[in-house]
C-alpha cells in the first residue's frame, strides 16, 4: 500500500462461514486494511469472531488465484478464462451428446451456500440441460434435518424460539464455535451475548454431546452421551415423559398420530438400560426429562454430530418426537418477528400441519448404487464417486465443482480420489488450487465474498427479526476470476441454454451482471432488491412482522393433516438400535475388541471446514486438527500430547497429532473434518493435519434414506507410533 493511499471504509457482512456478520471494512488502493464488527448493527450488536477478521489475509494471501489454469501433460498453465469456457463448453457438449445430460454433475460445496447467486443458478443450469446429477454439502453435514420432517410433517408455524425460551436441549452442537443449530437453537449471530441474556431471562439449557464443549460449559444439565448414542438416549428421555404423562395432551390429541405405537417402540428403553448403553446416569436422563417437559416453553435441535453418526435420520426423528410430545410449536395469536424471512415472497402462516411425505422418499429419479433416491432436488452426495466408478448408462463423466474440497470433505477418501481421476472433464472454481483442484483438468479462478454483491440468504429465515443486509461489491476482482454463477451463464451461452430463474430467464449470451442476478432470484422478497441496496448495511423491518394465523377451515387438506410420531419404519428402527451392543456394530468389519475408541467429529474456531488452513495467522491459532483424548486414555496407551498416533477403522487409517483434552469423554477421539490433503502427499501432519474421511466406510451404516454414511462414532483403534 503507497503512503499516500486513502483508506475509505465500506460496509458488508462476513461470509467466511454462514453466520454473515455484519463488518465495516478498511479498503486502501483496491487491498483490505482491516475488519471489524458493526456496533451499531441491530442484529450483530459489533460481533465478529477471529476467521471473519482476517477476511483481508484471505482475499490477498500468497497462493490466491488471478488467472484461471489448464492441465497439460500433468502440470498446469495459465489460460484465459474465456478461453478456457470454449474449451470446457466444448468438451461438455461432446460428453452430452454421446451419453446424455446426467453425465454432467455439479457439486456445490459449502462455500456455495455463502453466496446468493451460486446455487440458483447451478440448480437452474442443471434444470435446462436436463442433468439430474446434481449434488451439495448438505447431503454430508445434515441431510436428516430435511428428510425427517417428510416423515414426521412439520408444523407451519415453526417450534418456539430460543430467546424467548423456558429451556433449550442442544444435542451436538456447539454454537459457540460452530454456526446456526437450528431449529430452534442458540442463534449464532453473536452467539454468547445471546446465550447470556436467555440465562439471564431464566433459561435452562440442557447440552448433550460426548465433549463438554463451549457451550455445556453454560449448561443446567450435561449429559455426556457416548458418541454415536443419541438414539437410545432420546428414546429414553422420551420413554421417562411418556411414563410421567407429561405431553401435552391438548396439542397431541388435535394435531398428532402414533402415541401408542412410538410409546410401544420406546418401551424396552428403560433407564438402566440406557444409563448403560449411552453412558450417562439414569437419574441424569430422569432429569432431562423432568427439566424438558417441564418448560413450559423451548426446542430440541440437533447439530452436525448426531446427523454424521449412526442412526441419524431416526435421531433427528425422535428430537421432533420430544417438540411434538410437548407441544413446543407456535400457535395462533403468537407474534412472528420474521415471517419467513425477508426475501421470500409474502404469505400466510398458520397454526396448522404440514402434511407428512414419506412416499417422495422412494419415488423420482434413483442413484444407482444403495438404492438411494434424490431429495428436494439433490442427489446423495455419499453416492457420487461411485456414479463415476460404476459404467453404464447414466455414469457421470464430467464434474462441475463449486465452492467446495471434494478430496477432504466426501467420505470415503481413497474412493474419491479414485473416482475423480477417473473422470473424462473436471472443472473446478476455486480462489487457490486446494487438494480438490490439483486434480482438475481446469481451473478457473474465483472471485470471494468481498469482490461481489451478495445477501444473507441462508440464514434469511433464521434471524429472531426480520433482518437483511445487502452489500455491494467492496473491492474489485482481478479481469480474469468469475463468480460462481458465471461458471453456468459462460457455459450456458457457448450450450444454447436458456437459464430459467423465478424473475426470468437468461437467454444464451445475455449481457448480465451480478445485481441482475440478484433481482432474478429474490423477485418475490418482501422488500423490493432497489430497497434493500438504499440501505447501508444491515436493518432490522419490524414492519414486516405478523402473527400466527389460525388454521384453515377444517376441510382443507393441511388442517386436517396430523404430525407422526411413528411412521413406516420407525418401530423396526427402534427395535434394531435396542439390540444392538453398539452403534458401531452397523459399520462392516467392526471388531469390538479392537475398535474401542469412538472417533467423533468437531469445529475448530480458527477455520470452517478446509477453509481458513490456507492462512498462517488462523491455521497457526489451531496447530493441525489434533487428536483429542481424555488423559487418561493417554496413560493407559503410554502417549503423551504431542505424540504421533495412528487411528485405524474398519475401512481404513490415518496419522494425527495426540493432544490432552479433559472435556473429552473417555473412549472418544475428537477431531476437526477437512484437514490434510491427498492421501499421496506425505506432507506433516503436526502442520497440515489429516483426512478423516480416508477412516469413512459409504457402503456399510450408511443412512437408508440420505445415504449419508457414519462419518462421526466411527469405530477406531488407537496406537501411539514410534520413531
């Protein structure tokens, strides 16, 4: 930066991770200076946490991209980005026209979801050409939280919030840390003065999770579950309030179907035997029973550990069993601060059902491995390597990835690998060449959060209020680098592909920029886009707040619809867990006399996923994603913190970092996801980190429903090594 360069400072929100906090930003000759939180802002009240200060390190650290790449002969060389969209068109096209459109596939990452143009128009491209083969993060994080409500239903209203809340059960997730538990959950905009002020106001949070993390740290009541058995606890707190008639029996005699046959499926759960099976104390579980009952207001919501682990979607089940059985749902008359969010279209919310679907489950377009369906547009993303092994009709060829490390993120490393060496047409739109991309055949550089107009679209209809923050672009990208949705309008226009958007189409080579974008998206939302961009920063729009409106009139289908509690299925679920000896005992090749350690899944503060790893100042702040283990399981082994140590599954093993950590239960191993690299590069571990999902097993415990396989509880062998 010259001397005399003049910083001017421009607001934005942060979109390292999907908190979106609200941050002023020093700009001086096109470079960040620095990031701090917005006092004033009415949501964010100043808030930033460390990874969204060092956004300007992330925009201009050393291996950033400015130019987009092409493998040739093994090695990569710089290409123009124009030139490569020829090429890349072309080859796509030939790739269709000989197989078909479901040869092409799209995997949006997590940093997809941190943009409000990316995803849209990747579904809307793949719509166009006719490409089922489409694919995100959300189907290896918490596809449960989706699938669930299809056979339980869910309620229109919504459950009751968290700040207004009596009590509150956190089960796997640590918000403090991580982002948005929902629904329901300790929001994660500002999430401590939040947590403070509901203590404050009286709040009884009970946390149950195998680490006594930040937040059990706030807890009334911890229950330290053995990892990987949430369903045999949550049928046992639900067994203890059935058996103390404490359901409200108003909401569930007008509203709910199954009572006796979900009290009939929980029944073997007696306290003994979960206190032994889960490891937690029957007069622990007793509590949480009495304190959750009690309320008389508050939710359950679940985070990202329970979903990875076995037996996920009947774990997220039964967390709707315990808000039904207690009637934790808005009713009529009740304020609604945020109808919905801002940007979607106005309408009525009603104290009423939205009716169970279970029969979407198995219908519509199949994988073709583990007879597994495609869900709310997206395909399973534990099936995608194998769709590109499995020859035939329908195997994918080409793979379009966005916002996302398909290497250290898909589980089942050495069969991703695998897979996406096999592939004819790999394109990758990333800002570095992360493990992902050195794979590619090319690379087209990306623009980040700062370089683009955006909105808060994922959390949109998670703040307490009616919220938004439009933001403009606050320094410009290099020539070269393309958003995300430029990778299917460049494509679209050398295809002859007509993109449809809810406020539009694109014809093939329109001249568009990203607001237009925006404008055809979010047409329906609340407050016109034109609106939106007169603000400077976020603002609250109390004006758009409302009340539950009474049901329908009761010959409509959805006033008539009933909540269930014990669909197809739900009794056998329950009937399998409770023979087993453990979870682990669904992962192939389990041993339980050389498995004894749980391998469990964590956030980390400093990075999101493998984002963030790329800097020195964050990754410095971690070390690498350490082993986490009780001291005592350390003596017992003969390690000490700072010792190598090899983690060996069932399906295959690993290298980490050993590390102390008393708030770890015994018996479980704690690390971070998404670290390391290839499995071939024999980088350090005490510096790089290491794959998790290389220990991953996608075709033995995987979910029947999301396909997403145990990916936290794996069942592990620990031994410190030598040498």
């Amino acid at each position: 930066m010259k001397p005399d360069s003049t910083i001017e400072t421009r607001r934005s929100f942060c979109r390292f991770c999907h908190a979106g906090c609200a941050i002023d930003v020093d700009v001086a000759a096109n470079r960040v200076v620095a990031v701090r939180g917005v006092l004033d802002d009415p949501m964010y009240e100043g808030y930033t946490c460390i990874k969204g200060r060092h956004l300007g390190d992330q925009h201009h650290h050393d291996a950033r991209l400015y130019n987009s790449l092409k493998k040739i002969n093994g090695s990569f060389a710089p290409i123009s980005t124009s030139t490569a969209f020829d090429e890349i068109a072309q080859r796509v096209a030939a790739l269709i026209e000989r197989h078909g459109p479901r040869t092409l596939a799209t995997y949006c990452g997590t940093a997809a979801f941190q943009n409000a143009t990316g995803l849209p128009v990747a579904k809307a491209f793949h719509r166009a050409i006719g490409s089922p083969s489409f694919y995100t993060s959300v189907s290896i994080d918490q596809p449960a939280k989706f699938v669930a409500p299809m056979r339980h239903g869910s309620w229109q209203a919504g459950v009751q919030p968290f700040e207004s809340s009596a009590v509150a059960m956190v089960i796997g997730c640590n918000t403090l840390v991580s982002t948005y538990s929902f629904p329901g959950g300790l929001p994660s905009f500002n999430p401590l003065v939040r947590l403070r002020r509901a203590k404050a106001n009286g709040l009884r949070l009970i946390v149950i999770d195998p680490r006594r993390t930040e937040l059990a740290q706030y807890a009334d009541l911890f229950l330290q579950v053995r990892p990987g058995e949430d369903p045999t606890l949550l049928a046992g707190i639900i067994r203890e309030i059935l058996a103390n008639d404490a359901i409200d029996h108003e909401f569930v005699s007008q509203w709910v179907n199954g009572l006796a046959e979900l009290a009939r499926a929980v029944e073997p759960f007696t306290l003994d035997y979960v206190a032994h099976r889960a490891g937690v104390p029957a007069d622990q579980v007793r509590e949480a029973a009495r304190l959750f009952a009690a309320g008389p207001t508050g939710s359950v919501s679940t985070g990202t550990g329970p979903n990875m682990a076995p037996h996920s979607t009947l774990t997220e089940h039964l967390s709707l069993c315990l808000n039904t059985l207690c009637g934790r749902y808005m009713r009529a008359g009740e304020p609604l601060l945020n109808p919905g969010g801002v940007l979607t279209a106005s309408a009525p919310i009603r104290a009423q059902v939205n009716p169970p679907m279970p029969h979407v489950l198995h219908r519509g377009t199949p994988q073709r491995v583990r007879d597994l369906y495609i869900h709310h547009g997206e395909a399973p993303t534990s099936t995608l390597a194998d769709e590109m092994l499995l020859e035939g009709h329908g195997q994918v060829r080409a793979l379009l990835t966005v916002g996302g490390n398909p290497v250290v993120a898909w589980p089942d490393q050495s069969k991703t690998v695998e897979a996406l060496r096999s592939l004819d047409l790999h394109v990758v739109i990333d800002a570095q060449v992360s493990a992902t991309a050195q794979l590619a055949h090319y690379v087209i550089a990306s623009t980040l959060s700062l370089e683009r107009p955006d909105l808060p679209t994922s959390i949109d209809p998670w703040f307490g209020e009616a919220y938004t923050n439009y933001t403009p672009a606050v320094i410009e990208p290099a020539p070269e680098m393309r958003q995300e949705w430029q990778l299917y309008t460049e494509l679209a226009a050398r295809l002859d592909v007509t993109i449809s958007l809810p406020g539009g189409d694109i014809a093939p080579g329109a001249s568009v920029n990203a607001d237009d974008i925006l404008d055809l998206i979010y047409v329906r939302s609340k407050v016109p886009l034109n609106e939106l961009r007169q603000q400077h920063g976020g603002r609250l729009y109390p004006e758009l707040a409302t009340t539950v409106q009474a049901a329908e009139a009761s010959t409509a289908v959805s006033a008539t619809a009933r909540l269930e509690l014990a669909p197809d299925g739900i009794e056998s679920e329950l009937a399998a867990v409770f023979v087993e000896h453990s979870s682990a005992e669904v992962i192939a090749g389990f041993d339980p006399s050389r498995h004894t350690f749980r391998l469990t899944s964590r956030r980390l503060k400093s990075v999101f996923n493998s984002s963030g790893r790329e800097l020195h100042a964050l990754r410095n702040k971690e070390g690498t994603n350490f082993a986490h283990m009780h001291p005592d399981d350390l003596v017992a082994l003969g390690i000490v913190g700072g010792d190598t140590v090899e983690l060996a599954s069932p399906r295959g093993s690993i290298r980490a970092i050993a590390k102390s950590a008393p708030d770890v239960r015994q018996g479980t191993v704690s690390m971070a996801h998404a670290w390391g690299g290839l499995p071939d590069n024999d980088g350090d571990v005490a510096v790089f980190g290491s794959t998790t999902s290389m220990l991953v097993d996608t075709e033995s415990g995987y979910d029947p429903f999301t396909g997403i396989p145990v990916m936290s509880a794996i069942p592990v062998q620990v031994r410190g090594i030598t040498g």
